[in-house]
C-alpha cells in the first residue's frame, strides 16, 4: 500500500516502513509501528475518556440501540 509522502514524511516512514491498520468498517486507521501499538493507543483513549463504563454506559444513553 502506497502512503501520500506528506504523511510518510509526518511519521517518519521510510520506504517500506511498517504499520498497523485497523479496518473500522468505512474507513482505515493507519498508525506508525512501534509506537505502542493500537492496542495501547485505544487503551489509553478509553482511559482519557473516562474508562471503558463511561463510555459504554454514555453509547447507551446517546444511541440506545447499541444497548
């Protein structure tokens, strides 16, 4: 998969530098490897967030199908 070299630049990818993607259904997350991962970067957003209650129990009252 090709980069626009603005964002290769930005993150300090070279040629061939790794990734992780994560498919969220209608779009791509694409994050530099070796920063932590996307596990630790959805972990520390859900703890900036307020913990995963929170957020869960916020999803509930704003859609409450997602219950």
């Amino acid at each position: 998969m090709a980069l626009p070299a603005e964002a290769r630049r930005r993150w300090n990818l070279i040629e061939g530098g790794a990734v992780e993607i994560a498919d969220l259904g209608e779009s791509l997350l694409i994050v530099p490897a070796g920063r932590g991962g996307l596990r630790e970067l959805l972990r520390q957003a859900i703890e900036d967030a307020g913990g995963y209650a929170k957020l869960a129990a916020d999803a509930a009252t704003e859609e409450p199908e997602l219950a």
